[in-house]
C-alpha cells in the first residue's frame, strides 16, 4: 500500500511540475506582423491564447474557422458567403455591422482581446478601432501572391494560439493544383473584367481576380495598353474587347457578388451581346464567367475561399 501510496503521489509531482512548466512556456503575449491603415507593414503585441474576438473581415474569418476558433468569436460583421454565414450569425456572437460599416459602440461592448480586420475601412474606422482592442489588419501582398499571402497570414493568425503546424496541411495541395492550372495558361492571352449596373471594366494584375494574372499565368493585354486598372477596374467598350481580341475573357459579376441590386443584368445577359460574341474567344466557348462571385469579391484571402476560387478556374478549363 505504501509503495502504490509513494508511486501516485510521484505521478502527482511530475503531472505539477509539467503542468506549472507548460504554464511558464506559454507567453503572455506574441507579436504579429501585419499592416496598418496605410497597408504598411508594423507589428502588433496581442494576448497569446485570446479567447475574446472580433472579426471584421471574411478572410480573416475563413482562417479563423479553418482553425476551429469560432467559439473565440464574440462579435463579427454580417456574411452572405455560405460557407462563413453560420459562423457570422452563431449564437451569441454579436453583430457588428457589415463588412464596410463597422458598428464601434457594438465592436466596445464585446470587450474583445483582439480585432481581425481586411482591406476595407481602414481609412474610416483603424483609428477608433485600435482604442478599443490591438488591431490585426491583414490584405494581401501583391508582391507575394495570392496563394503565398494566404499561406503567411494564415500561419501569423495560427501563431496567436500556438496552431502554426496546422496550416501546412490545410494549404496542402495549392501549388500543384497551380501548376495545373499554369500549364494550361502558358502562352495564351485573355481580358479580365467585371460586369457591375450593366457595364463592364477591365480588371488589371494588382486588383481582384489578378491571381488569373499574376500565379496562374494568363497573358492579361487588357493591361497593355495604358488602361487605367484600378481596385474596381476601368471601364471599357465592348468595341475594345473585340480590338484586343483575347482568346479568353474572364469575368467577375459585381452585381450578384454583392446582391445589392437583384434587378441587375447577369453578367451573362450583359457579355452575350452582338460585339463579344463576334470574338474568337466566344466562338471557341471561352467567355468564363466565374462562377462564385461572392467569393472572388469578398472572400479573397481565406484558405477555403481559395480552394473555391481553384475549384471555378479547374471547372471552366480543366474539366473534360
């Protein structure tokens, strides 16, 4: 009796001492890098193992569910991807607005630890924001790509609950899927553009979408010739698409991206027109009008976002 006595109490001892040394491992807090309302690189000290967040944005979102943090979420702005929308309405998490108005009274009552935000409302809300809760503000870097900036923002985001070695496996398969999708892109030329309150504007390498561009490897001559290709593109004539004449034609519908304007014309409606159906690249049936909007406009930068994006350009170019 003694010897089983002295045998658990020794258990005890080592079961104390691992747990008070796991404790003494753990830090207080973790620096992230990330970006600040002018999209400058800065770092930011957050509460490792946050159990309090707001998220702002639907990449942030993506990568923060892929984690299985949702039970952190105590307050998130509104979401029509179908995917996210169950996380953003989640019992007891907080609406705090939409993705482009925040609502700060609700964002302080959350009392969060952190906040996640995206691209938008930076200019409006970062300020305020930071008073309440350290702001993380991720977008993505030209520079890096896509597919890389998913990967380096989902393992920053991971680090601030010590989940890092997860995101290789979640990302796993991207850059063959990419190979793939350059082989087929080599050499051929195409015009990016979106369709929004029945005109049509040529997206550039810089904005959304640009992954067509930029990693898969499309040859984008709407950008060659001093096309002003800003964030929601520029627009242009159908006379011109015909004039560049591509052998491919991608296009984004804004309109049902948003659902802001049900009465709206698809971009199917607004593309199939006398001019565009002239092209060589109609006639060959590749005029490829993506087929998750939503997710190509709002979703950019999420692991599963992604993975969806991959699955539209497979779908119109690889499927037999």
């Amino acid at each position: 009796m003694k010897k089983l006595f002295s045998l658990l109490l020794a258990v005890m001892c080592l079961l104390t001492s691992a747990c008070a040394f796991a404790e003494a491992e753990m830090p207080e807090t973790i620096v992230i890098e990330c970006v600040d309302a002018n999209s400058e690189k800065i770092e930011v000290e957050v509460p490792y193992d946050a159990q309090r967040i707001v998220v702002l944005d639907m990449s942030c979102l993506d990568i923060l569910t892929s984690l299985g943090l949702e039970d952190r979420i105590v307050g998130c702005v509104s979401s029509s991807l179908d995917y996210l929308q169950p996380y953003a309405a989640a019992e007891g998490v907080v609406n705090v607005g939409t993705v482009k108005n925040f609502d700060l009274e609700a964002i302080m009552e959350c009392e969060p630890d952190i906040i996640f935000m995206g691209g938008r409302g930076a200019k409006d809300y970062y300020e305020n924001l930071c008073k309440i809760a350290p702001v993380i503000r991720i977008v993505t870097d030209s520079e890096l790509g896509l597919v890389e900036s998913v990967t380096v923002h989902a393992k920053e985001l991971a680090s601030i609950w010590g989940l890092e070695s997860e995101i290789d496996a979640k990302v796993a398969g991207f850059e063959a899927r990419i190979a793939r999708l350059q082989e087929f892109a080599a050499g051929k030329t195409m015009i990016l553009g979106m369709c929004s309150g029945g005109g049509f504007s040529v997206m550039g390498d810089t904005g959304r979408c640009s992954i067509i561009g930029t990693e898969i490897g499309f040859d984008n001559i709407g950008v060659k010739d001093n096309v002003d290709t800003a964030t929601h593109g520029d627009e242009a004539s159908f006379e011109y698409i015909v004039s560049m004449n591509p052998e491919y034609i991608f296009v984004m519908d804004r309109d049902a991206a948003t659902g802001t304007n049900p009465s709206a014309k698809t971009a199917k409606e607004i593309m199939e027109n006398e001019l565009v159906m002239s092209t060589e690249a109609y006639k060959n049936g590749n005029l490829i009008i993506l087929s998750r909007p939503d997710v190509w406009y709002t979703g950019e930068g999420g692991i599963t976002a992604l993975d969806m994006m991959l699955q539209d350009l497979e779908n119109a170019l690889l499927a037999e």
